[in-house]
C-alpha cells in the first residue's frame, strides 16, 4: 500500500471559538468524488455564520470549513469522467445538476471520522464530490478564480436574475457592500446601471464603492434621513438587493421602495430572529424573493461571468482583499469580523 496523504486541516471544534488546525488523513476518493490540492480560499459570511453560531446548534461538530476555493486535482475517484489530474479548478458550494458522492469525511489517527460537507477548502488538500468543481480556463489567475465558489455566482447571478427588467432611470440599491456587494455593484455597472446606491456601515467599503461609480455610498441612518427629507423618494428606487443578513438592513430594503419595487433577499439573518412585513406591500404590487446562489447556473454562466471580471480587470479586484498564510486563518477571521477587510483571501499552497 502506498503512504497515506496527509493534510494540515482547519476545523471548528466549538462555537465561538478560533478554529484548530489539525493534520488528518485525506482517504483515497470513493465513486464520484476528487482529491485537490488547495491554492487559494476565501472566507465569506457563511463561515462566519458557522463559527459564531448564527444558524442556531451545529449538530455535526466538529467538521471542516470553506466552500469557494481554487486548486489544482490531485486523485480522481471512480465515475469522475470530465476531469483529469493536474487540471485546474474552482471548488464551490454550488450545485450542478448531476449525481454527487456521498458525504466526504477526514480521519483521525485514531481512525475516527471528521465531518466535511459535500465541498470544504480550508485545508492544504480536500476530498470533495464531483458535483462541486468546477474545470476553469488555464491562464486565469488562481486567487482571482477562488471568487468564482461564491462571491461571484452570488452577485453576479442575483443581478442577472433580477435586475434585467429594472428601469434603468429609477434607483438600484445594494444592502451590504462586501464581497458578494461588490459583485453585485460590478455586474450592475457592467449592464449600464448608474443610479445606484450602497449601504454598510463600514466607510473603507463604501469608498470602494465610490471608486467603482455609486450615487449615494451611505450608512443605513444617512441613508434613512435622505428618504424621510425626500431627498431620494421611495417611487424612485425600483430593486433593493439585501446581503448584508442584517435585520434593520433587511427591514429598510423592504419599506424604501417603490409600491411595485422588487426586494431581492440574499443575507442571511441571524436564527430565530426576524423582520416585520407589511401584507399590503405584496397586495398592492411589491415583489419579495429570496435567493440562494442555487438558484442560477454556475456551469452554465462561468464563461460569461470570467469574460465580465476580465473586462472589470483583475488588478481592481485584487484591491478588494488582503491575503494570509493558511497558519493565519483565526487572525484573518478576527480581522474580517471587526471589518478591517472587506474579504480574507486565505493562501494554502
């Protein structure tokens, strides 16, 4: 038998507290699942929501982390047709509509299992299904195509979803303006939208957003002050996309809007709590929808939205985020919850 693959493996053992990094083994892929080699993974909401316990009791601790990622294939399992090893690839939490392995899972010394879901990426190698990756273009940057797990598909997909029936003469606004927020501000520019308005409390995003073209880049109170001052009517403002998974942020993109304006909710809120609806709003014409980032073809819009990041240039996305070594991970973690970066870009190999 040949040696056992070793990896260095972020885990979340507890809530609340900084993640372990482990050396576990990576078992041999089984039907349908792939072995990678992790280049580059970033840290976005959804982990954040893990590791705090914002999605209520984690029955499956302690498991591994991180669901958009770029690597290289290293093993190949059986039933896995469309890729070979030493090709480049982006891991995703998003589905492809065909059939997946069973759950992966990580070993102990002890042999005892560590859970994973379908795809994980903080981790120097990572067994995921099949249903997961993603092949990309040979030239395109490795820490540039990691955007393509979540961030991207999220944003892009929410305005190309959505916003293709939207007056362009009437306001847009973005709730949250952090990874998935600037994806949605770069897809909306790159459709002619320029009546668009930002809002985060955080100021150094915003000044993104300012460099990129917005009306308004605003705190949720200044921006609250503009609509009762009628600085900007509600009549005027046609789509408000919500990311930030915040309540008052949530309840602000439902009220400010147009009697016909169409609310787009992608944050996710923190469980058990909620926001108030109005029922008159749905009868009278407001259009309330969720989205999940499942709900638009990454297999099939992966050229377009390479093509639409290539064109926005990959030098400006990479001001967006700062990187750090994999040992680093809880100080990257610590830093994005303060709001010192706007999306931690974690360097593996």
């Amino acid at each position: 038998m040949g040696e056992k693959l070793k990896t260095s493996i972020a885990i979340l053992k507890k809530i609340k507290k900084p993640l372990k990094i482990l050396k576990l083994e990576v078992p041999n892929p089984k039907k349908n699942q792939i072995v990678i080699k992790i280049n580059f993974t970033y840290i976005c909401g959804s982990q954040m929501n893990e590791i705090y316990g914002n999605r209520g009791r984690d029955k499956y601790l302690p498991h591994s982390l991180g669901h958009e990622a770029s690597g290289t294939i290293f093993k190949i399992g059986k039933n896995v047709k469309k890729f070979k090893i030493g090709q480049k690839v982006v891991l995703s939490w998003i589905k492809k509509k065909e059939s997946g392995s069973i759950l992966p899972y990580y070993l102990t010394k002890n042999n005892k299992k560590i859970s994973s879901g379908m795809v994980s990426t903080f981790s120097e190698f990572v067994i995921v299904s099949k249903d997961r990756v993603y092949s990309i273009p040979q030239n395109l940057p490795m820490d540039i195509a990691a955007l393509l797990g979540c961030a991207l598909p999220t944003g892009f997909g929410i305005v190309h979803k959505f916003a293709g029936d939207i007056d362009k003469g009437k306001f847009v606004s973005i709730y949250g303006i952090g990874g998935v927020g600037l994806m949605v501000l770069i897809a909306l520019k790159q459709l002619g939208f320029n009546k668009i308005i930002t809002i985060d409390k955080n100021q150094k995003n915003l000044k993104i957003a300012k460099k990129i073209g917005v009306t308004y880049a605003c705190s949720l109170n200044y921006f609250n002050k503009k609509i009762v001052d009628q600085k900007i009517k509600k009549s005027n403002i046609a789509l408000n996309i919500e990311i930030s998974g915040n309540e008052k942020m949530t309840q602000s993109a439902i009220n400010n809007l147009d009697v016909k304006g169409k609310v787009i909710i992608a944050g996710n809120i923190k469980k058990g709590n909620f926001i108030k609806l109005n029922p008159y709003d749905l009868i009278f014409g407001k259009n309330l929808l969720g989205f999940s980032g499942n709900d638009v073809s990454l297999e099939k819009n992966l050229k377009k939205y390479i093509a639409i990041l290539k064109k926005f240039g990959f030098a400006k996305v990479r001001k967006f985020y700062k990187s750090y070594q994999f040992k680093h991970i809880n100080k990257a973690i610590a830093d994005f919850k303060s709001g010192k970066v706007l999306r931690p870009l974690i360097k593996i190999n």
